[in-house]
C-alpha cells in the first residue's frame, strides 16, 4: 500500500472502529464481535506504526499509550464544580419546591428533569475543536487533578465530538472549546469481576463501585485505569451551545456522541417527580449499574441560573436519594453453608436489623480470604449493606468495640452436611465438600434448577424438595419430569388437589428457553447473563456441548475459569445424561418463554373432563401446552373448549350451559397433532 492509500485506509479504520466503539459502550448494541474489532484495531497500529505522521490525538490507538505519571497535575475549573443537597422523603421535595418558589416571582411555573443519580465519581471534559483535550476530577470543586490520560482510556468517552447531528447555530458554537461532566462509574458486571480477581491475587477488594470506579481513575499508571473497564454517562454541558432546559441539554449531549439520559424523564409537577423516585426505586436493583438515588433538576436554564447557589449546591438541583442502605450489627456466629458446587461458604448470622427496609439476620462473608481481609471475629459489631436485591454484606468492622470476648472463625476440617473431608481446589480460594453426591450439593442444585430465573417451578419449596428427595423421588432435575400425582398423595402434606397443583406446575415450567435451560444446569460461574451470552451465541445444547474452551473464551465477557468450568461440565459423563434426561423427559427448549407454533388452538383455554382413551391426564395436558394452548381446571364463560372423555363429570354439563363448545376424543387428537 502507498502513503496516499495508507492515509486513506487510516482514515476508514478509525471511522470504523469508532463506530462500532459508540455502537457498543454509548448504545449498549454489537454489529460485529471483539474479535473482528480488534482485528481492525490491529491493522491500524499497524498502519500507523509504519506511517507515524498519519497518527492523530483521536485515533482509537490513543487510548492506552500514556507513560505513568509521578503526580497528577491541578486543574482549575472553569466552573466551579459544585455538589447536591440530599433529600430522603417526599416531604423533603416538596419543601425544596416551596423552597424554590420564593425565589422567583409568584406563578412562575416549573418543570423538572429527573434522572439517575449515578453513583462514581464526577469529572469535566474539555473538548477543543471536537478533540478531547483534557479532563479532571472534582477535586476541592475549584481545583481538580488532570487525570486526562486515564480517561481517554474510558471507552464511553468520545475522543472526538460528533457534530453532524447538531442544530446548525450550536455547531458553529461547538468548533471552540466545549465542556461536559458527568460520572465515571463502573457497572454491577465488571465491579463483580474486579473483586473476585482482587481476591485471587490477595488484593485489596474495594467496598462499594464508587471507590473502585474512584480507585482506578486515579492510577498514575493508564494501562491499570485500562484494565478496569470504566464507563461515563455525561449529565451536563457546561458550554452554551444555545440549550435552553436541562432536557435539551441532554439531547444535545447525545447528539454529541455522548452515553447520556438513559431512564431520564422529563416532569411537569413535583408529584410526577415522586412517581419517577418511586419507579427507579423499584428497578434500580436490575439496573446494568449502581445508582443511589435520582437528581431533580428545574429544567429551564434561566430559572435554574436565577434560583443561583447556596453553599456548594445550586438550588435548582436536588439529589433525591434512597433510604441508607447500611447498618450496624453483630455478629452472633459464623456457620458453613453448602452450595451446589460443594463450595462451602461462611455465613454469617447477625443480631437482625433493618437495612433499607428489611429485616437483615444474614450476611454471606463468600471465603475464608474475605473473612481474614475484613478481619471480622465472632462476636464482632460490623457494618452491613445491601446492594439491590442480593444477599448483604458485611463491609466494616469496628474493632474499637471489641470486649475481648471475640472468637475467630475456623473452616471446619469435614462438610457439616455429610461429613466428608473438606478440601481446597487448586489455586481457588474456596474450601469444598469432596463428596460429589453430598446431599447438600444434591439438594442445592435442585433448588437452583426450580428457581425463578431458572425453570421457576411454583409450589416447590426447599421443605417440598426435601420430602421429594428423601422418598427417592427426585434425586435429580431430571426425576421433576417424571413424576405423577400418585407418586405424591402417599406422601404427607400431599393432597390429591395439592399433588395435582405441584404436577400441574412441573408440566407448565417444560418450555424454558435456552438461556434458562444453560443457567439451570448450575454450571460453576454461569449465572444469568453468561447464560444469555452462551445461549446467543450457540443457538442448541449440542453445539454448546461440544464447544472447546478456546471458543469459549472467545466470547467477551468470559474468560478462563469461566470457559474452563462450562468446558469441564460438559465433559462429565453424568452431566451429559442429566441434560439427556431432562430432553427425553419432556423439557421442550423454546427460543422465546413459550412455544409459538400456530396450531388452532393457540391461546385457546381448554378444560378436560372424563378419562381420555389414548392418553392419560397429564399427557393431555402437556399436549394442551405444546399447542401454545392453556390447560385450566374449571369452566367458565372465558373457557374456549371443554374436550370430554369417558363418564364426563359435571364440567361436561356446565358447558353445555354456558354454551362452551365441546370436543370429542378424537376431534382433540387431530387439533393437537
Ligand atoms: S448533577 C451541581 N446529575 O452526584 C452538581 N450529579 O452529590 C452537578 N451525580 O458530584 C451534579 N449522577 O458526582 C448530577 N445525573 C447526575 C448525577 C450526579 C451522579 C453525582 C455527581 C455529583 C454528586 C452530587
């Protein structure tokens, strides 16, 4: 290739590899795979190591280039970056409204723009002439450090701006210097990662996202910042780019290239607010990220500049926050817990407190190495917190309120569950139960495989399991499929109506997608997302079962211990026969929660009655679903057909009352072919 065709390629590539950068890190969407991007990726220093005068501040090679630093330098804002008064209740709100009323003249009215506190750290952005130029922390909100080289690292963070989508007035504008903040932070995922792997090499684990997002921007050396995967969502645009309300502020942000206003909504009243407050609070805990609270901003620019600042907030803002989601206990012991990979984890049990809302009277502390980085003692006052939906943990200990009377954790040297030797895997941090058909392992793995993200089996508690277990019923996934109401009325607690309730409920939990079906299995390492990952990218059981690690591996998001558990599942002979059972026994993996196959009767609700010659009950009722239809037990005028059998009951009569069309043996059989 020529120079003049090498500048020209040059020029491709970057276009290329950005698009497909913002696509992934600002859009949360994929055209192409890591593989092929960083093919792209490689051609380009390629290129650019052979033609160096090609090479431009915002090429994607950029990134990661910079030598470690001895210090960071100080940067003084152009604006003071200023914080946010909290609010923890409605009533709080409201007064910040009354509040802001008397500010301006009276009747003015007011909108509001409510959006996700974000919950890292904040920086500024300074872009000249669309090239991102430098970029600080907060710091003291006058002066901060200049941790520019860090942030270029931030795949969300366009190196260069994107001017074509912007309004022709604020595009001249945006050609001088434009400034953005928002928050770096880390997501739930990577945080999660971060810490096992900190953990691994006996590291410092980090509390809480903000201070690891904190911790890594703040890395003289830009290979580490790097390695941590950050991300940035922007919140404000400093420059005047002719935006009139905060909302338009925020789509000019996006218009520049900037991930910005995800969940973000626009309120005519404080009470629209409150229903905003309410709504995140409610699916925060399944957010991709953390984030502590929402921030209420009066949306027109005027008003907000008119309202001006007190102290180091401005009053025009609030941060509207959810209730503390840390507390102080004690730990009254510390027992071993059996999960269903053998692993045994240290449970603690506290004296019970409420975190954000609930009763807490456990804390897991996940191995023997967390146990001895936090230090925490039997009988110790601890910290607590709760992080969306899991399991608390304990953060903290306060070891100025010790009596002396503290007693160390010791990993038993035998499984409490079944008595086996207790044994280390090499090079894991995790003790495990050596006794593959431990009961505790057996019964885990049920539990795990009925649970709501898996084949979310109702009426099959841990009690249930149990009894299930011990009569030689279940002893694995499998078995669930197999079983009939008259292997449960014997049993007690069963009922013919309860027995019946439970098969009904095993039946209608067979079609589960792929995704389901892999995160089931409990697989070490596999939770719900790499379940989804895997699912997607292998499409059947087969070809997932015959995949060698290295394709694995070459999924982003999995790595080796991942791929290396998934690969030495599959190779186990006994799990081979479980996932051969369970497709022989009826599990029907669909590509959405429910087989869509158009047959007459789909969607159709349907009662049977009487004994059916060529099938039993249960079968017709696991026909009923495969033809997308609905299996209900009594009759009603919502009933589309009633199929009568043999010495019908009263269900036949009551049919024919309400009008209910009925079907014959035989006219069933052929609809349901
Ligand atoms: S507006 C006037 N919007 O919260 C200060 N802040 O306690 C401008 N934060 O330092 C902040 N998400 O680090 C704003 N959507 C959001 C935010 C947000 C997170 C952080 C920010 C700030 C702190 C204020």
């Amino acid at each position: 290739m020529d120079r003049h065709a090498a500048q020209i390629r040059i020029q491709k590539l970057k276009a290329e590899i950005n698009h497909h950068r913002y696509l992934y890190h600002v859009l949360d969407r994929e055209e192409i795979s890591d593989a092929a991007l960083d093919s792209l990726k490689h051609e380009l220093e390629g290129l650019e190591r052979q033609y160096p005068e090609f090479i431009t501040l915002d090429s994607p090679t950029q990134r990661v280039g910079g030598e470690p630093l001895d210090a960071f330098t100080k940067v003084s804002h152009s604006a003071r970056m200023l914080s946010l008064v909290d609010a923890f209740s409605y009533e709080e709100l409201q007064d910040w409204q009354i509040r802001n009323e008397k500010f301006v003249p009276p009747g003015t009215p007011f909108d509001y723009y409510a959006e996700l506190k974000m919950d890292g750290l904040a920086v500024t952005l300074i872009y000249h002439a669309g090239i991102f130029w430098k970029g600080a922390t907060r710091g003291d909100g006058v002066t901060g450090e200049d941790i520019t080289q860090n942030l270029k690292t931030i795949e969300a963070i366009p190196l260069k701006l994107e001017f074509k989508k912007l309004p022709a007035e604020a595009h001249s504008r945006a050609e001088k210097e434009i400034e953005v903040r928002g928050e770096v932070f880390m997501t739930k995922k990577v945080f999660e990662r971060l810490n096992s792997e900190q953990a691994k090499k006996k590291l410092q684990t980090f509390a809480n996202p903000r201070n690891a997002a904190a911790g890594s921007v703040r890395q003289l050396d830009p290979k580490i910042t790097a390695s941590r995967q950050l991300s940035f969502m922007a919140y404000d645009l400093i420059t005047d780019l002719g935006q009139t309300t905060h909302k338009e502020a925020h789509e000019l942000l996006k218009q520049l290239g900037f991930r910005a206003g995800e969940q973000n909504k626009f309120c005519t009243s404080i009470e629209q607010v409150e229903a905003y407050h309410e709504m995140i609070g409610g699916i925060r805990g399944k957010l991709p990220y953390w984030t502590d609270g929402i921030v209420v901003n009066v949306n027109d620019v005027r008003l907000f500049k008119q309202l001006g600042v007190i102290g180091k907030a401005p009053r025009g803002a609030l941060a509207y926050k959810y209730p503390a989601e840390q507390a102080t206990t004690i730990v009254e012991d510390i027992q071993v817990q059996v999960g269903r990979t053998g692993a045994l984890t240290p449970v603690a049990h506290l004296k019970p407190v409420k975190v954000a809302g609930s009763t807490v009277s456990r804390a897991t502390l996940h191995n023997v190495d967390e146990i001895e980085r936090l230090g925490v003692r039997i009988g110790d006052t601890v910290i607590v917190q709760k992080a969306g939906d899991v399991i608390p943990d304990i953060v903290q200990v306060l070891p100025k309120l010790r009596t002396g009377k503290e007693k160390k954790f010791v990993m038993p040297r035998k499984c409490p569950v079944c008595g086996s030797p207790v044994v280390r895997r090499e090079g894991e941090v995790a003790f495990c139960c050596s006794n593959k058909q431990c009961y505790a392992q057996q019964h885990e793995g049920l539990r795990h495989f009925v649970s709501k993200a898996a084949f979310n089996i109702d009426g099959l508690g841990p009690k249930i399991l149990e009894q299930l277990f011990r009569a030689d019923l279940v002893k694995n996934p499998a078995d669930l499929f197999s079983l009939r109401e008259l292997d449960l009325t014997p049993l007690e607690r069963f009922a013919e109506k309860s027995a019946e309730n439970l098969i009904t409920a095993i039946q209608a939990s067979r079609h589960v997608t792929f995704a389901r079906f892999i995160y089931a299995l409990g697989i070490r390492h596999v939770g719900e997302e790499t379940a989804i990952d895997l699912a997607e990218r292998f499409g059947t059981i087969d070809k997932l079962m015959a995949a060698p690690p290295g394709e694995l591996n070459a999924i982003r998001d999995i790595g080796d211990v991942v791929a290396r558990s998934i690969h030495e599942y599959f190779s186990s002979k006994q799990n081979r026969e479980l996932v051969r059972k369970l497709l022989q026994g009826g599990v029907v993996v669909t590509a959405e929660r429910r087989p869509v196959r158009v047959t007459p009767l789909a969607g159709k609700k349907i009662v049977v009655t009487g004994t059916l010659a060529s099938m039993s009950r249960d079968e017709a009722k696991a026909r009923i679903r495969e033809a997308g239809a609905d299996w209900v037990s009594s009759v009603s005028k919502n009933t589309d057909y009633v199929v009568v059998g043999a010495d019908p009951g009263s269900k036949a009569e009551k049919a024919r009352k309400l009008g209910v069309k009925m079907l014959s043996e035989a006219e069933f059989v052929t609809m349901v072919k």
